[in-house]
C-alpha cells in the first residue's frame, strides 16, 4: 500500500522540491573575491606583491562576490485524519 502512495506523489514531491530549490536560492553576495581595482577590503595576500612593485600591481582590493551557501530546515505536514474534510 505504501509503494502505491509513494508511486502517485513521486513527480508531484520532485516538483515541489525543485519549487522550493529555486525560490530558497541565495541571492545576497556576502563571501569575498580579490584581484580587483576597487572594493571594500583589501586583500592581505596581495599588499607585499603591491609594495615590491612599487605601487604598480594595485589590484588588491576584495568585493562581495560570491553567494551564500545557506541550510534551511523545512517541515511539511500531512493530516490525513478525517476532521479536514
């Protein structure tokens, strides 16, 4: 009986699973990239390159560039119970 349940809902669960994927996507930069002109921090690795070229190399700032990886936890559920109909 149980296989016959889990048969009808398969392809509506992964698509409600592929729903939620989209819409719970990190959309907010927040982690950082370096090697650019301009940006909001520096870049540590890059600041004894920058001196030893004599202010030439001056690609050494980091900017918010890489999205968030977030966990969510989601629970869904079912009242099978005969009060909801």
């Amino acid at each position: 009986m149980w296989g016959e349940y889990e048969r009808r809902v398969a392809g509506q669960a992964r698509e409600l699973c592929e729903q939620l994927r989209l819409v719970l996507e990190p959309t907010m930069a927040t982690k950082m990239r370096g090697d650019y002109k301009s940006g909001k921090r520096i870049n540590l690795k890059r600041i004894i390159p920058f001196i030893a070229s004599q202010f030439k190399r001056d690609k050494i700032w980091m900017r918010r560039s890489l999205p968030v990886k977030r966990t969510y936890r989601i629970l869904l559920a079912v009242d099978n119970s005969r009060s909801m109909s």
